[in-house]
C-alpha cells in the first residue's frame, strides 16, 4: 500500500499568515445584527432638510461674479493700468459663464428624471461648460486687446477657488 503524504504545515496552507473570514458588512452593525432601518416622519423629514440647507449652484456663480468685479475694480483703482482690470473681468467671465451654463442645464432638468438620466445630462452639461470654457480663453488675444495671460489666469484661479469655499460652507 503506498504511503499518503504528510499534511502540509498550517503556515503553508494560509499564505502570508492571514486567514480568510467573512469580510466586513457595511449593512451590519458593529455587532453583526442587522441595522435598524425607518421611514421619517413629515415632521422628520422637515426638520432634517430645514438643518441641512442645499446651496443653490446660482449662489456659487453670483459669488464667483462679485469676486471677479472685486478684483478688477481693485486693479482699476490700484494700478492705472486697464490691461490688468480688463484681462482679470475677463479671466473671472471663464470661469462664471460656463459654470452659469452648467448650473442652467443642472437646475433646469425635470424633476422625475431617472439616476441614469441625470447623470448624462450632468456630464453634457459639464461638457458643454469646459467646451465653452476653451472656446472663451482661445478668443480672449482677440476679445481683451492688449491681453495680461497672468492676470487672466490669477482671475481664474481665484474665481475657481470659490467651489471650496461653497463646500465649506456646506458643512458649517
């Protein structure tokens, strides 16, 4: 009768010395029971979206506006220079026009529409408004003669920083 091999050791048999187990569960609670899950009442749900404010994306673009009429007013009075002014207006209209694009075609859909449905229309829009975007820096040696390419960019920076400024005020 021939001789069965001996068992492989427990170390060659779980590489690396890990072992499989059930893998975590995000639906479960911390003690493996099923959450507790319930309707809101109106009163509920009332309360809950009076705490947690949706911040319009118009609110985002009219900031985006003022921070660009600031910096060129600013570069107005400050240098007598107009290059400056002008090509900061203009650098803040990059970023203002395309993003009040995108917030028309985001706050402008049905409400029904399916996940799916909204997704594509989003990522249209966003198209649309990067489309729109290079379109306007490509005409701008042509718009805003003589043109300043850093104050343009700075404008746009900085009007673009405002997207983390609205996050930020999201959660406060």
């Amino acid at each position: 009768m021939p001789k069965a091999d001996p068992p492989a050791p427990q170390a060659a048999r779980v590489s690396h010395g890990l072992r499989p187990g059930p893998k975590p569960q995000p639906w479960l609670d911390d003690d493996g029971e099923n959450a507790a899950y319930r309707s809101l009442t109106k009163q509920e749900a009332a309360a809950w979206r009076a705490s947690h404010p949706v911040l319009s994306p118009w609110w985002v673009v009219a900031a985006q506006a003022a921070l660009g009429g600031v910096m060129a007013l600013l570069a107005g009075l400050v240098t007598s220079n107009s290059v400056w002014a002008w090509s900061l207006l203009y650098g803040a209209a990059v970023v203002v026009v395309p993003g009040a694009l995108l917030a028309r075609g985001a706050t402008g859909r049905p409400p029904g529409m399916s996940a799916v449905s909204n997704a594509v229309s989003f990522m249209s829009w966003e198209l649309v408004k990067i489309g729109f975007s290079v379109a306007m820096l490509l005409l701008a040696p042509k718009i805003v003669q003589p043109l300043s390419w850093p104050a343009l960019l700075a404008a746009m920076v900085l009007c673009m920083q405002v997207y983390w400024l609205a996050l930020l005020w999201r959660r406060s």
